[in-house]
C-alpha cells in the first residue's frame, strides 16, 4: 500500500528536502506541496492524501486552523495531520492535538525518524515525540477543557477500557498494550477502537488529550 503525503511548508527549500527524502521511499508518493494553509486544506481534498506533514507557521491560514478545517471535514476523516514544528516545546502543539494532529515531531528530525513516523500516523497510530510530551504534560494537559471529555462518557468505558486508555495516554502502541495486557495486539487495537468510538475521539492523539483532561492520566502516569 502507497502512503499518500501532503507536504505544508511555506519555504520550498523545506518541502524539496522532505520530497527527496519521501520519494526514496518505495511505499510513499508525494501527492502535493502546499505553502499555506489554506492551500493545505484546497490540496487535502483534492487529493485525499493519507498524511500531511504540516508545518505551524504559514502564512494566509497557519498549520492550527488547517489542521481544524481538515480534522472538522467528514469528507477528510481518513487524512492524518502529522506536525513539523522548530520547537517541540512550541506552546501551538498542544492546540493542533486538540485540533485532531495525529502527533507531531521537530524539524530537525532524523530521515529515517521521519518515514517511521508518517508510517505511523498512517496507520492511525499517535506520534509524541518524549522531549515535547513532557513539556506538554508539564504545562498544558492539565488545564482544564470545557470540551473534554465528560464523565457520563468516562462512565461507558469497562475497567480494562480505562485501562487501556491509560496505557494510550502512556505512549503504547497496540503491540506494546498487548504485551503489558498479556493479549494480542488484534485484541489491544480492538480495545482502542471501541473506546474512540464510545468517547467520539478522531484518533489516538485525541485520546491521550481526553485521558489528561479528564484525570484518568497525569504528570506521573507511566505504564510501568
């Protein structure tokens, strides 16, 4: 399967960088190159590319309010936003996963980081690179959100959803959750499918938002 990607920068000497990097790759094509928001969003549609690599700062629209109006269109539910920033502490992060950003990554990532990471969030998977999670962890997931996830809702989930939950907010992937669960990772993405859908959750980035918002996770949470 060809993993689709958008590119979002405003300085084309970035995109060329990332193009020659990603069309290496036997399993990835390069669908399009945006240098505003706005145009991010035109060519998402367009293209129904799986993954667009966005960066915050543009001009007309930023990489915010793209990644809001392709995460908001239901035309778009397959498109993943993954986040390029300068600065993985960037206070903007946090707003992009709340926005529906699959993960994000700093600029000054390594080539092979990079495809792994688009991989990925192509998979439906969520990408927090460990220096910028702590750094959100410490100044924004416990402030609290009008729009979180309520406690009727948190009510729906089973004992080993809430666990699984937490493991989510943790940073497992479904192959990890099922090793520490002692059960398959079929069985651990099925736990995490069901619980996206009882909470209404796009992906896994917006359940490790939910899991902070509503207490189920914190600063100290680790999943061992």
């Amino acid at each position: 399967m060809t993993i689709r990607v958008l590119l979002a920068d405003d300085q084309t000497l970035v995109r060329s960088s990332f193009r020659m990097i990603l069309q290496s790759e036997p399993d990835m094509e390069v669908v399009g190159e945006a240098a505003t928001g706005g145009e991010a969003v035109t060519l998402a549609r367009a293209t129904r590319a799986d993954v667009v690599l966005m960066d915050i700062r543009m001009p007309d629209m930023d990489g915010l309010a793209a990644t809001r109006a392709i995460t908001a269109d239901e035309d778009l539910a397959g498109v993943r936003v993954l986040i390029l920033t300068t600065f993985e502490a960037d206070e903007y992060v946090f707003q992009a996963l709340r926005a529906g950003a699959g993960g994000f990554l700093g600029k000054g990532v390594e080539p092979a980081d990079l495809l792994d990471a688009i991989r990925l969030i192509a998979r439906g998977e969520a990408l927090l690179s460990p220096t910028a999670t702590k750094a959100l962890i410490a100044r924004y997931l416990a402030v609290p959100d009008p729009t979180s996830v309520s406690a009727p809702e948190l009510r729906t989930l089973t004992e080993r959803e809430s666990q699984v939950l937490g493991l989510v907010a943790a940073g497992l992937t479904n192959d990890a959750i099922g090793e520490w669960l002692h059960v398959s990772p079929l069985t651990a993405k099925t736990h995490v499918n069901r619980i996206m859908a009882k909470l209404g959750a796009r992906d896994r980035a917006q359940l490790v938002v939910m899991a902070y918002q509503s207490g189920i996770a914190g600063p100290a949470t680790r999943a061992g």
